[in-house]
C-alpha cells in the first residue's frame, strides 16, 4: 500500500480527531457519515452476487467498510476497485450477523474498529439520545398499529395503556397504503388490514423518553450478549433497533405498560390513502372521544375537531 492522503474535508477531520485521542468526535463524524463497501469487478457489472466484504482475525468477524472509494482502493492496495455506498441505519437494517463488528478503512492509518454494540447505538440512537443531540426537535411523536379486534379495547373498554412495540411515525410518514404499511411494520397485512381495506393507527407522543427503549437484543442469548442487548425475540427479530425490514429504515422502541398522554389519537388509514382521525384520548376525563374529522394530509396529531 502507499502513502495514503485523505480525499475529503471529512477524513482529514476524522484524521486530525484521531490523532488527538478524541474518539467522542470520531464517533460522532461517523454516525452521520456514508461508507464504501467494496465488490468486485464481477459483481459491480452484474455477473456475480454481491457479498458482504469480510474480513475475521481471533477475536472475531469484520465487515469492511471505508470512508470513501479512494481509501478503499488504497486500504486493499487495489485489490477492489468498486464499491457500493450505504449508511450506517442501511447497514444496520441488513447486518447479516449479530456476532460480526466493523472495521472502518482497515489497512489505512485512520482506521477503526466498532464491537457490534456499538455499531446498532451508532446506527440507531435511542429516544433520549436523539433528544440529547437535537434539543430542538420536541417531543417525538411515535405509533403502533391496531389490530382490528383491539380497537374495542380503547373506545369501548376505555384502556389507555400500551405495551410492545411502537414505532416512529416520521419514518413510515411517506407510506400512504395500508398494506404496504404493514408490511414495511413486518407485520401481517391478513391480521392487521381491516375487511374495508384500511389500518389502524395508535399514534401518540412519546413523553418520557426513557420509557421507550430501543431494542438492542438478539435471537437467542449468544446475539443479544453480542451487541450488548436486553431483548430476545424471535426471527425475524434483528436487534439492532429497526423493524425487521431491509428495504426500510423504521426506529422501532418497546414499551411495557406506558400511559398514553393526554391527546393520543387513533386514526384510520384507508384504501385511498386518506388518514382520518378517528377518536381522541381525553387524560382528564379518562376516556376517549369519537371525532368526526375530515381527512388529514399530515400526522402531526393537531387536525380536526371532536365532539363529544
């Protein structure tokens, strides 16, 4: 390999925080940063698969990644000449095995090596984190799909509680369909689609941010040990806080027994793609109300009127 010179403004800060030792910065850099992963030349002009490019030592399996095409071509001394670009979130949504870590720009001087923990808190910080970096950003506003024979237990029955998974609604706010809600959720659309076509939507905001917790886990106790998780679920689970989707980048959150806030909503998302709110969870009174809404465009939880 020669001499290697940084090929962008990113490396050389990346470089310069390195060699003062501050690996909060680095870390920083990276979770927002694009990487390369190298392929073949085959496998670039579609004559072969593409493979996670890996490299294993003692201690474990590395998927490599670098920082740009030019610290590829001179971390692998030319033994790849293309590559494939991919976030850290699109890296964590198909991370192929809990038990791997990545090795940034292996072979370069600048180089890193992230345990498979920290690489799903990189990829996919919790609530409170997310609110530690952005301030600004308010309260998140999170949601959870209905099954239609659950319904009955919020209007009817009154529960204002919720348990299990919910999901932020920013990242499903460009899904107007239902089925295809459901299934970028992972969820079955025959369980969850009503007999008129539409979903329903459990849509509230998340106060208490630590109370939604990003489900860092595994299958089985082996993976959930691997990324330092607390959660085992079953396949097709992947643990490191997304929904179990490859061609989606959805933050998932668990919550046991969470009290809904005052103005939680249920809506219904129709064949048309029309959302309409539906009722109105009243924490004064302890109940919810039914609302007759025109439709919404947008799930900001501040549309249409109620009556009681």
């Amino acid at each position: 390999m020669g001499e290697w010179q940084p090929a962008n403004v990113f490396e050389e800060r990346l470089g310069e925080a390195l060699a003062v030792g501050d690996l909060v910065f680095c870390l920083g850099l990276l979770r927002h940063a694009e990487f390369v992963l190298p392929i073949t030349t085959a496998a670039a002009a579609g004559h072969e698969p593409v493979v996670w490019p890996i490299e294993a030592d003692d201690e474990r399996t590395w998927l490599m990644v670098y920082t740009s095409i030019e610290a590829m071509r001179a971390g692998t001394g030319g033994a790849f000449q293309h590559g494939r670009v991919a976030s850290l979130p699109e890296l964590a949504a198909a991370w192929p095995d809990l038990r791997w870590g990545l090795a940034i720009n292996p072979g370069l001087p600048v180089h890193f090596f992230l345990e498979p923990g920290a690489v799903a808190r990189l990829a996919v910080p919790s609530l409170v984190q997310d609110r530690e970096v952005e301030p600004e950003s308010g309260v998140a506003i999170v949601q959870k799909l209905l099954r239609p024979r659950d319904v009955h237990a919020y209007l009817a029955d009154g529960e204002f509680r919720v348990s299990g998974y919910c999901h932020h609604a920013l990242d499903v706010a460009h899904i107007a369909t239902p089925t295809v809600l459901a299934d970028a959720l992972g969820q079955s659309a025959e369980e969850m689609v009503t007999e008129e076509g539409s979903v329903v939507i459990l849509r509230w905001y998340a106060v208490g941010p630590d109370l939604y917790r990003t489900p860092y886990g595994g299958v089985d106790e082996e993976t959930m040990t691997a990324v330092a998780g607390w959660v085992i679920e079953e396949p097709p689970f992947i643990g490191m806080g997304l929904v179990p989707n490859v061609g989606q980048l959805i933050r998932e959150y668990k919550v046991d027994g969470v009290e809904l806030p005052y103005g939680a909503e249920i809506y219904e998302l129709t064949i048309e793609g029309v959302e309409r709110r539906r009722a109105m969870y009243d924490g004064d009174l302890g109940r919810w109300r039914v609302v007759h809404d025109a439709p919404v465009g947008v799930p900001d939880g501040r549309h249409g009127s109620e009556s009681s």
